[in-house]
C-alpha cells in the first residue's frame, strides 16, 4: 500500500458519505486531539469518582477543600463535554486540513494540552469557589481561569488552521464534498462563538459580578458553539450510516443547503449584538430564538434521512459498533430536542432537554471514534463490545431524561440537591430513582467505551499498527 494514500471502505470507495483519511501529518495531528479527548474522559471519570467521596458519609471529611462537590463538579463538567467535543473536533478539522498550516494545528494541541491539565490541577492549588454558570461552569481562582484561557488559546489555533488552511470543496457537490461543507460551518460557527465571547467581554456591564457576570459572558458564545456541536454531529451521522452500509437517500446538494441554513443562522449573531445590550433579556431572548429556529432545520431532515437508510438497510451487519452508536445517537438527540418543546420554567426539563442532546452529539464521536480508529492506524475495537457499550450507555442516558423529565412535571427545579429537591411524593421519588438508576448505568456505559477503545489501541500498537490493524479493516470492507 502507499504510505501515502487514504485509507477507505469498500463501501466509502462506492461512494456516499464518507471522507477518505489521509496519512502523514494530517493524521498524527488527529491522533493528537483524539489523545486529548481520550484523556479529559478519563479524568473526567476520576473526578466523578471525587464528587461520589465528597458526598461519602466519613470520607467527606477528608475532601482538603470546603465544597468539593461543586469543585469536582464544575472540573467534570468541563472535561467531559468543553474539552472532549472540541477536541474530537480538532480529530475531524486535521483530517479535513490541507498540508500547509500544520504548524498552527500543533501549537493548538499543545496549548489545549497544556490547559486541559491545569484546568485539572487547579482543584488541589486552592479554594475552588465554583460557579455553576451556563455552557461553561468556572472555579473563580487563577490557576483554573488560566487553565481555562490556555484552552481557549489552543482552540483558537486549531479554528485559524481549519479555517485558512483547507482543501476546496468543489463545485461538483459529491457526498464528501458535502461533508467538507458541514465541517467548514462548524469551523465558521467556532469563530463566530469565540468573536461572540470577545464581544461579550467588551460589553460587559461594572456592575455584574460572580454568577451574573459569567452566566452573561458564556451566554451568546455558548449558544453559538452549540450550532458546532450540532453540524459535526450531522457529519458524524452521514458518515457512519455510508460506513454501516445504510446511505441515507438525501442529495448531496440537500445537505449542503441545509448546513448553509445553519450558517445563515450564525451569521446573525453581530445583528443581535448590535441591537441589544449584552446584559439586557432581549439579548437571551435572541440567542435561544436563534437556536431554536436556525439549529432544528438541518438535524430534522438529516436525522429523517439516516432513519430511512437505516431502516431500509436493516439487515446489513458491518459495522455493528458503528450503528449501534449511530442509532442510539438519533434516539438521545431527537428525544432531547423533543423534551425542549415541554419546558415550563426553570425545573429539571431543561437539564433533560440538553443532556439528552449532548448525549446525542457524544454518542455520534463515540461511533466515529470507532470508524476512526483502524484507519489511524491502530486496532478495530471489539465489535461485540463496541455494540453493547453503545446500548447501555445511550439505554442509561435514555432513563436519566426521562427521569429528570418525569421529575420536571412534577416542579422538581434545577440546581439544587439533597432535601431541597422537595422529594415528598411518591411520583417524585420514583422519577429521580429513575433519573439515578439511568445515571448509573450511563457511567458504566462511558467506562466500556474507554474500555473498548484503549485495547483497541494497545492491541494496535503491540502488533504494530501498519499491519494488523488494517488487514482487519482490509477485512471488514471485503465483507462489506
């Protein structure tokens, strides 16, 4: 084989969406931010076990800092969704990246690097003073706002790379020309986002201060990067159905209109920042409208679509791990977005609407995360395990929403723990144990998908990954 040539399918050379994975620098790159991803689940996962002790009757005692709880939490909530979404989209923009520019993709790997483990370390620094803002919590100390900025620095590198440095799509619009497409949106909505934070900054009122001060900053911002987080999402969907010999029947044309929707979309963020003070409701207002309206289009259609290969390709077994994710993925986003149209208030449907669509955008990287990792070179996982991992996890998620939905209903609120929450029925009780036992199961789902993956890359690297892993992937497209 060339050491230079893409790795692909049977099915991804007959066409369909699906994008060729370079060789080279490229791939090292993604490698890299794959790595980091890998790794803030990880500590992700330690520090849920720290928010477990801290609640521990005897052990909480130990816990060196007053409120670890919140602490650990703001640390593992940040990890978990911030550093682990943006850095499985770094692994999508370096493989998308043309050759020129790799520098700036390498100084913002090292510089996220370098933040994700500071922004772990600060807990044990000092005092961590937690603030449980919206899209991004903070620990109101120096070492983890700089941690936090490293990050953000090194994210600003990889979108200047993505953005500048990539190949052109072409004005004959195939399925990979549609997925580069989907992908160079989610570059320009980053931008967007990060110019949405600087222009927030710039505004921002004296007067607000702690909570207010950083629920107003993340606000516009994070909205925007939901509409990343989405389009990536929408790339990994039809991506993986071409992989699982299920290509959705939706035109590449389609699907390039509707990323352009979203992007049109993004590109009203400077109206509403031009028409509205930062601080001011109408500014919120805006931005949930903008999210509501802009974000649903592309999703819904693309989402029919994929449910229709699916079904019509139900028999096809390659791939297993892959569509196991792939539907597991359709059923948490669309059953997130489906809870959104109940929210009443500010109760536990709003955290069952997002976490059921963030679960959504996690499951659709854990399937590409699987497709991914053969043709970088390392082991294809367990496909059993890679399977049941899928189901249990996403099973898991599916009962914590519903829970927290069910619970919703009943006036449970948001934010608030323990005697708080008002568990005085027996309909409330039954709906947070439902919510619990799903959150139990989820966590065992999360700790199989590490599983999976890093023996895939032990064995990979213990056989020597240019042989095995693609004879097995070499295989697979046979089969297929």
């Amino acid at each position: 084989m060339d050491a230079t040539a893409p790795t692909v399918t049977a099915a991804e050379q007959a066409g369909g969406f699906a994008l060729p994975v370079p060789e080279g620098g490229a791939q090292r790159q993604a490698v890299g931010w794959l790595a980091l991803g890998l790794g803030a689940l990880v500590l992700s996962g330690l520090f849920a076990v720290l928010i477990v002790l801290s609640r521990t009757p005897f052990l909480q005692d130990r816990v060196p800092f007053v409120d670890f709880f919140h602490t650990a939490l703001v640390v593992h909530v940040d990890l978990s969704v911030l550093v682990w979404f943006l850095a499985f989209a770094g692994v999508l923009w370096s493989l998308n990246a043309a050759r020129r520019g790799a520098a700036f993709g390498w100084l913002g790997l090292g510089l996220a690097v370098a933040g994700a483990v500071v922004m772990s370390a600060a807990p044990f620094l000092a005092a961590g003073n937690p603030l449980m803002s919206n899209y991004v919590p903070i620990l109101q100390q120096p070492q983890f706002l700089a941690g936090l900025a490293l990050f953000g620095l090194g994210f600003g590198a990889l979108v200047l790379r993505a953005m500048f440095f990539v190949p052109p799509v072409g004005m004959a619009v195939s399925g990979a020309g549609a997925l580069r497409f989907g992908l160079n949106t989610a570059v320009a909505a980053a931008a967007m986002a990060l110019l949405a934070l600087a222009w927030t900054w710039a505004g921002m009122p004296d007067h607000l201060q702690g909570q207010a001060y950083y629920e107003v900053l993340f606000w516009g911002g994070g909205h925007v990067l939901q509409f990343t987080h989405t389009h990536l999402m929408l790339v990994a969907w039809l991506w993986l159905a071409t992989a699982c010999g299920a290509p959705p029947r939706i035109r590449p044309r389609v699907v390039l209109f509707l990323f352009a929707w979203g992007l049109l979309a993004v590109f009203a963020t400077p109206l509403i920042y031009l028409s509205t003070d930062v601080a001011s409701p109408g500014h919120r207002a805006l931005f949930t409208w903008q999210m509501e309206f802009g974000g649903s289009l592309a999703s819904l259609f693309i989402g029919l679509a994929v449910l229709d290969g699916l079904w019509r390709h139900r028999d096809a077994a390659v791939a297993r791990p892959e569509r196991a994710a792939l539907v597991a993925s359709l059923i948490l986003f669309g059953a997130g977005g489906l809870i959104g149209f109940f929210i009443r208030g500010s109760n536990v449907i709003i955290p069952a609407h997002y976490h059921g669509c963030i679960v959504g955008v996690t499951l659709a990287f854990m399937g590409m995360t699987y497709h991914l990792l053969p043709r970088l070179g390392f082991d294809a996982v367990n496909p059993r395990l890679g399977a049941w991992q899928a189901w249990i996890y996403g099973g898991g998620q599916l009962m914590h929403i519903i829970g927290l939905a069910w619970s919703g209903g009943y006036g449970v609120q948001r934010k608030i723990a323990g005697a708080a929450q008002g568990l005085d029925s027996a309909e409330r009780v039954v709906a947070m144990g439902l919510m619990g036992l799903g959150g139990l199961i989820a966590v065992i789902g999360g700790v199989l998908f590490l599983v999976a993956v890093f023996a895939a890359i032990h064995r990979g690297r213990r056989r020597g990954a240019a042989g095995p892993g693609r004879d097995r992937l070499r295989r697979r497209s046979e089969r297929s």
